[in-house]
C-alpha cells in the first residue's frame, strides 16, 4: 500500500473512529487508489488525498414537526456537501431510522465518484434524517418534510446543492420539500430532481437507477460473452431501484425468481409479477408478504437475508448497505451465481465483495452500476435550464449511452493500472482521476 495513503488512511480512522459505513467506505476507495498514488507523488504535496477525504462542509439541525396527534416530534436532519470539484453538490436524501452521520457520510463520499464517473458536471454530497417514514399519514410525511426544508433552504439552490430522492423520498416527499423551496424562497427553480412530471420533472427519472444497473450489466455481460437472456435473477429490495430494474432485467429475457423487503422474501418459480409488486409497494405502500397472499405458487420466508440463498445465475442487491454478507455472498457463489451488480450503494461487506473477485465472478460496483439515478438527475437539471422537456426516449438513449461509457472507462481504468477485470478498483480510479485533476486545478481550496 502507498505510503501516503496508508498516513491518510489511518489519520481518518483515529479522527472517525465510531463511522463504521464511512470507513467501509473510506477503507474500499483509498485502497484502490494506492496505484494512482504511487504514479502521483506530488499529490502528496498538495495534500490532495487530506483534502478528499474531508467533507468540504456537514450540515446537521433540528426537524421538529408536529404528528396527528397533536405531539411534537424531533428528528435529526443532515446534508453532508463532501466534494464541489467538478460540479454543484448532488446527491439523495435518505429517510430512514438508521440515518446518522457515518452513513451520509459514507454515502457522500461514494457519491464522489459515482457522479465523477456519469461524466456530467455534478459534484457529491448526500443528506437525510433518522425519520422513519414507515406508518406515518400523508399529512405528518408534509409536517416533517416541510419542516426539514425550513432548515435546509439556507443551504442549497440550482448552482449549489440538488438534492434528490433515496430510501425513504420518492415522488411525494420530494413534491412537499419542493413546495416548501418555493414557498421561502419565491423561486422557481431546479433545486430538487426526481419532481413529477408536471412541474419540472424529467421522463425515465424514476426508472433510471433500475435501468441504468441493467444497461451497465447488460455491457458487463457481453464484454465476458454473454447475455441476460435466459438467466435466473434474485433481486433484493422491492423499492424504486428494485422494482425498475425487475422491469429491465425481464424486457432483457432474465427471469426475476425473488424480490425482499426488510421483514422477508418471497420467491415465484413462475417469474415475479411485476406488477402486483408495484401495487402492492408504489400504490398501497405494505409489505411483501402480500405477494404470496396474492399470486398463487409464491412463497415467502421470513427475514431478508435468506434471499441470497435462492439459487440463481445474476443477483442485484438493491435494498441497503451490507446486506449481502460473506455467507450470502457464499451461498450464491456455491448455488453458482455468474454475475452480481449492486443497484444499492455498498449493499456488499468487504470481504463478500473479495469473495466475489476472489471467484471470478462478474462484479459491478455500486458507484459504477448505480450512477443511472443521478446521471438522469443531471439530465433533469440540464432540462430545468434550457426550459425543455426532452422525450422518454431521448432521456432512456442518453442514460444507455452514458452506462455503457462508464462500464469502458471502469474497465480501461482497471486495465492500465494493473488489475484487469476489477470493477471495483477501475470504479474508484477513473472516478478519481477526473476529480484530481479539478482540484490541482483549483489550488489548496
Ligand atoms: P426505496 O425506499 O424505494 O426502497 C428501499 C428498499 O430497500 C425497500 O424494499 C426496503 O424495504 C429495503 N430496505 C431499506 N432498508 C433496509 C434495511 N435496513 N434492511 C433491509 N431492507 C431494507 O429506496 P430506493 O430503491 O431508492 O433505494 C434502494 C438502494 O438504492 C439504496 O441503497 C439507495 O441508496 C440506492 N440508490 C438509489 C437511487 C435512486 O435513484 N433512488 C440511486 C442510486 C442508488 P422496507 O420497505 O421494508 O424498508
Ligand atoms: O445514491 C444515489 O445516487 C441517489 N440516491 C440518486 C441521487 C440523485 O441526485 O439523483
């Protein structure tokens, strides 16, 4: 390991102790960098990697809100605004009670080089809160989110910060931040993407990070000489990412045997039924459980980690971080999985994610594979200033296009520095390079 990025590495532990994701993170990423370090010695000088490491700015404040019962509520609200290199802040809000600084954190910091890698002018943050979506009314989802915009205003803007959707935000949480944007600041303005259709929205958003994992695997594939066509595909998750790339994986001929949600999965020897899925989650918003009340031939086990050990040729864990262990990772390397692209960002441990490389399977990496999302976020941003509105199929083009560019430079990367057929390591490279080189750029900002 580079000696410089070793002294880095190990000042970020000393100083982030208690981050376990964002050191996951952080451990994954300048481990792969060692080889870019070792061509660059003056990096050193410029403090480059110091610098990286190091959120440009953390955001945390108060969300109290008021519940329908009257009882006010507080929550923890975050936007980590990591890295302004090549671009505006641009990442997701997170919803979810296991919100704390360590994940937006970790997720900040892939976003890095998730965005540097979609090619588009967008630099990384991330943000959120422990609020729990799950259970709540309409009216206490507009409380809180009206609330946490209250704050965040102040800090974001077309030029500056976007936020989008993750867990937890989709059409509706961003629908009620957007007006309460608005209704401060008296602009209309693309401050948000991921909007409805009607008021700014870009066509193919919502399908983007399902489609985008398909695009990329779809190139990874055929690079080893092979297709989709035909194979058995065990997703988990039954979310956005989820539920999108069921749809591509199936119009590419893969058959989806088991989709999850955080109590269960539920498998279908039949294909899964689309869309009951999508009714059952995009419109009631319940549990999984209901598939197989609903579709005869379904089965469902309770606890999500049991889905990996359904037997299967290409898995897309699309739910959260370090849901596939190094026993999922066995398990589907023992039932004879080929190939494994993450649709959730780090949803595989490090030593699951060594067990695939280790075994030659076919690896795609979430910051590579999942960069769909944003990229079309970016072409939402690019639609808001022209004032345009461009066709499904030009956006669904440009996002095929755009995948099939980052599968050749993760490649390329992985090919010159040393490691041919690591996704992982030619992510974190090219990633890089491109931020490098604006922060040199730059000077000691
Ligand atoms: P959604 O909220 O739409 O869906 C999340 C899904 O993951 C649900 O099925 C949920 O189950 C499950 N899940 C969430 N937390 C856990 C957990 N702790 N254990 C087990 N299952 C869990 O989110 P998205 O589909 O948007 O996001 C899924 C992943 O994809 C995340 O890692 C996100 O960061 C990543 N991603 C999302 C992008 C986007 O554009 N939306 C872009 C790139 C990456 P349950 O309903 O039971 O909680
Ligand atoms: O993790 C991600 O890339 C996202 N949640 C999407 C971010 C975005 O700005 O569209």
């Amino acid at each position: 390991m580079n000696a410089y990025v070793t002294k880095v590495y190990e000042g970020l532990k000393a100083r982030n102790s208690h981050e376990s994701e964002f050191l996951q993170a952080a451990w994954e990423i300048l481990s792969s960098l060692s080889p870019v370090f070792d061509k660059h010695p003056e990096y050193e000088k410029l403090g480059l990697l110091d610098r990286f490491v190091e959120p440009e700015r953390i955001i945390q404040f108060r969300v109290p809100w008021v519940d329908d019962k009257g009882q006010v509520q507080v929550n923890r609200g975050y936007r980590v605004q990591f890295n302004s290199a090549i671009g505006p802040y641009k990442g997701g809000l997170r919803l979810h009670p296991s919100v704390n600084l360590s994940v937006i954190k970790f997720l900040g910091f892939e976003q890095i080089l998730k965005n540097s890698l979609t090619g588009l002018p967008i630099g990384g943050g991330k943000g959120g809160s422990d609020f729990d979506p799950k259970g709540k009314s309409d009216t206490e989802i507009m409380h809180f989110c009206q609330s946490f915009m209250t704050e965040l205003y102040r800090h974001v803007g077309a030029d500056v910060d976007v936020p989008a959707g993750d867990i937890g935000v989709g059409a509706r949480e961003i629908g009620y931040l957007y007006g309460q944007y608005k209704r401060i600041t008296g602009l209309y303005t693309g401050v948000l993407t991921g909007k409805g259709l009607t008021w700014g929205g870009s066509l193919a958003r919502k399908e983007a990070t399902g489609y985008g994992l398909c695009y990329f695997l779809g190139a990874m594939l055929r690079k080893a000489g092979k297709t989709a066509e035909g194979k058995r595909v065990v997703i988990s998750g039954s979310g956005n990412v989820a539920i999108y790339a069921c749809q591509k994986i199936t119009q590419m001929g893969g058959k989806v045997v088991a989709m999850s949600d955080s109590n269960g999965y539920v498998v279908d020897e039949n294909g899964i039924d689309l869309s009951v899925i999508k009714q059952i989650k995009e419109v009631e918003r319940g549990r999984i459980y209901e598939y197989a009340k609903r579709v005869k031939g379904a089965v469902y086990t309770e606890g999500c980690r049991g889905i990996w050990t359904v037997k299967c040729d290409i898995a897309l864990p699309c739910a959260t971080q370090n849901e596939l262990d190094l026993e999922g990772a066995k398990a589907l390397v023992a039932n004879g999985v080929t190939a494994v692209a993450e649709g959730a960002n780090m949803p595989s441990t490090l030593d699951a994610t060594s067990y695939f490389l280790d075994n030659g399977i076919l690896f795609a990496p979430a910051k590579a594979a999942n960069a769909g999302g944003v990229a079309v976020s970016a072409l939402e941003m690019s639609q808001n200033s022209q004032r345009l509105s461009w066709t499904f199929e030009e956006v669904d083009g440009k996002l095929k296009g755009i995948m099939e560019n980052i599968f050749a430079h993760v490649d390329a990367a992985a090919e010159e520095y040393g490691t041919p057929g690591n996704n992982v390591a030619g992510a974190n490279i090219a990633g890089f390079l491109k931020v490098a080189d604006a922060m040199v750029a730059q000077g000691a900002v």
